[in-house]
C-alpha cells in the first residue's frame, strides 16, 4: 500500500471520529422543551426543600424538591419516520413535597410537537372532580410549544395523594400524554361530628359513627321542614397555635348558619351549623370559611348541604361545561322515580344539533332508573350564554317534560335566548323496545 492511500484511509477515519463525537443536540431542527422553558421564563428544575420550614408552615410550590420521572425522548423512539405529530414533555410527574388539605396545587407542565404535523389535542380527561386545567389550544403546530396548567383541589383530602390528567391526541405511535401530579397532604386541624339533631339526644359514640367524618354534609331527606343541627370539634394538629375566626356566609342568604367557639385556646374549637328550613326540592348549598394565623393556610372552608329527594329525582339537574375546566366529553343523566307513581320515558331531545344524546338500555335490577349519556362536540366546545337543553319526555302526568339545562357557570344567570336562535329540537337517540 502506498503512502498516498495510507494518509487517505487515515483522513476519512478522522472524519468519521468527529462525526461521531458531534452532540445529537446539534441535529438541525431538534429544539427540546427546555429551550422553551429558558425563552417563557418557566424554570425545568427545582430548588431543594428546606431543612426546617417555620412552625405552622409547609414548603411551598418555590421551596419544594419536585422530581420528575421524565418519559423518553420522543425524538429517539421516532428517529426512523418523518410523519405525523408527536409530542414530547419537559416532565410527566411533578412531587410537591408537603401540602395542606384544603388547599389548591398548581402546576404548568411544557409540552412541545417535534412532529412535522399538527399535534390535535381531542380530549381533556381528568383522574378525579378534583383535577382541572385551564383551557388549552386545541392544535399545537409542528415545532411550536404550549404549556398546559394542571391544579389539583385539595380539599378534603389527608395523607399520600397522586392525581393525573390525560391528553388524548393524534399522536400516531403515543396518541395518550398522561401528565402526574403526586404529594403529600397534611390537615391543619381534625374535624369531627360530636352533635347531630336527627340522632336521639344528638347521638353517642355509637349512633355518631356514621355522620362523624361528613361534617357539614346533611345528606339526604325525603322532607324539607326539619329543621338541622350539628356541631363539629375542630382539633389543632399543625404543630404550633392555630387561631381561628369564622368569615362570612357564602352565598348570605344561605338557608344555613354558623358560629364558633373556643373551648381550649389556640387547641381546639367547637363549630355549630344551624340548617332553616324550608329547604327546596333539590341540593341546597353552602360554604362556612375560618380564617387560621398559619401563613401557608390562612383560612379553610367547610361546606354544607342537604338534598331533599323528591317523587322524581334527576341527577345531575344540571350540565356544567366551564371553559376554565378540563372538558369531560361524556356526560351521563340518571331519571328515577321512588315507585309510586310510575312512568316511562318516550322522547329524547337536545337543542344543539351537534350534541350526541342516547338513552341506554334499561337495567333490570333497577325497573325505576333510566340513564342517558351526552357527548359534547368537542373539548373546545362551550354552551351559549342563554344555555343549551337536554329534554325527556315522559308519561307522568305532574312532570310531563324533565328539562336538564347546559350551562357554563351556575353562579351566572343564564342570558334570554335570542330570537336568532329559536329553539330547535333534534331528537336523540332511544333504545329499541323490547
């Protein structure tokens, strides 16, 4: 071999070393998500939790370890195609450390489409009623990122919790992002029933069992003049002297009050719900708040009700459709009557064309309940400011119609449907007769 083709062989073996030394980083269009993070301003790591956090306070979201597990690179397992949207996030679980029940936990995930495609985001579907986020794009463009705030409702919760939030996409090899939120909660104080008016004297350690852990919930009642009592011990477990005042009423006119008082200072209170009737056929609600000295819980809330069930219930008696909320697309409506009168249900009805409504087969264990389901559009889909109406039709001769409204917010007064848009009904679709 001469000498010119040993410098040859010897040149491409360099070239071929320096090409397998250059980072995979560098590849021409390979933007990760933490490069959206530096340019939002979003942080990808976190802070160590501190050694000591003060009494009476709980590391915060700032202060709080959050590892993450983070799911493989969606670059790498798609090396070989070119096609399609596909995803990839800065993180799929985020740890909060510690957390006080009752509170709200927030936290923005970054998801990024590497795809040369349009990422579509179908659905929004949440683990529980206690997870939201806030309303997303619906399309994420190729090389293009969006972020994604998930919140977790604390309330009523103590010790581990682990929630999660799931994107249904048109990802063609990982169509589901599922996105985890995971912690621990902790309760400032111990709440307890140690009164009840419906129970003999008020109850004893026997009776009370049931009721001691539904606090300011009265449950259900075929009557709307009895008149409602409880009274809650609330113990102090935070660890430093809790002092409580109790805030106002929510809504003011609730059917519903309060007042409370101190039995061992800064350890432990008595809380007495008063419930007026009469109480209206249906869910009656309200909310007691007490403001604590704690500085990461500077107040917790209670709430109370009571459902007096009539000859017919309808569950729920209204569709919410918040377009601040995660969009659960199937809906379900139960009609069921207590056996004295029975009916049957001929005609199903929606306003909106575009709603999927069917009732489904009955179920013969149960020969006074009828079930339909409802699917909304789509995830974006939001009811007009006058609402949208679901309508059975039936062969009772007090309650002819059930009508179950579609609403946004149902603390905002529905808008007076416009004579542009009259009411129209499509008929949904009914199970064959047997």
């Amino acid at each position: 071999m001469t000498m010119r083709s040993i410098a040859g062989c010897l040149l491409v073996l360099v070239v071929l070393l320096g090409a397998c030394d250059k980072p995979a980083d560098s590849a021409p269009g390979n933007v990760s998500v933490k490069e959206i993070a530096a340019t939002s301003g979003a942080n990808p790591t976190n802070s160590p939790v501190q050694s000591n956090p003060p009494a009476g306070e709980l590391p915060t979201q700032a202060n709080s370890a959050a590892p993450s597990t983070t799911q493989p690179n969606p670059n790498l397992r798609r090396a070989e195609t070119l096609k399609g949207a596909w995803w990839e996030l800065d993180e799929n679980a985020y740890d909060f450390g510690l957390a006080w029940s009752g509170q709200l936990r927030s936290h923005t995930f970054l998801l990024k489409n590497n795809g040369p495609e349009p990422l579509e985001i179908y659905e929004m579907k949440p683990s529980c009623y206690c997870v939201t986020t806030e309303r997303l794009a619906a399309r994420v463009l190729p090389n293009r990122g969006t972020s994604v705030r998930f919140h977790v409702n604390l309330a009523n919760r103590v010790g581990p919790f682990l929630e999660s939030m799931t994107l249904v996409t048109n990802d063609p090899q990982q169509p589901y992002i599922v996105m985890e939120m995971r912690g621990e909660v902790r309760m400032p104080a111990v709440q307890e029933v140690i009164y009840d008016s419906s129970l003999p004297s008020g109850g004893d350690a026997t009776t009370l069992g049931p009721v001691r852990g539904m606090l300011g919930q009265f449950g259900r009642m075929k009557r709307g003049d009895v008149p409602l009592k409880r009274i809650l011990r609330i113990r102090n477990t935070s660890g430093s002297p809790l002092h409580l005042s109790l805030l106002p009423m929510f809504p003011e006119n609730a059917r519903f009050s309060a007042s409370l008082k101190t039995t061992v200072d800064g350890e432990e209170y008595e809380l007495t719900i008063d419930g007026r009737p009469p109480f209206a056929e249906g869910r009656t609600e309200a909310m007691i708040s007490l403001q604590t000295n704690l500085r990461d819980f500077e107040r917790f809330s209670i709430p109370v009700s009571v459902e007096v069930v009539g000859r017919i219930e309808v569950r729920p008696i209204q569709i919410v459709v918040n377009p601040n909320r995660a969009s659960v697309l199937e809906r379900r409506v139960t009609i069921r009557h207590d056996g004295s009168h029975p009916f049957e249900i001929t005609g199903l009805y929606a306003s909106e064309a575009n709603l999927d409504l069917r009732m489904l087969a009955r179920d013969p264990a149960k020969p006074n309940e009828w079930r339909a389901v409802l699917r909304l559009p789509g995830p974006q889909w939001i009811p007009p400011p006058w609402g949208e109406i679901i309508r059975f039709e039936t062969t009772d001769a007090e309650r002819p119609v059930i009508d179950v409204p579609i609403i946004v917010d149902r603390d905002v007064p529905l808008a007076p449907r416009p004579a542009s848009a009259p009411l129209a009904w499509q008929p949904g679709m009914m199970p064959p007769t047997p």
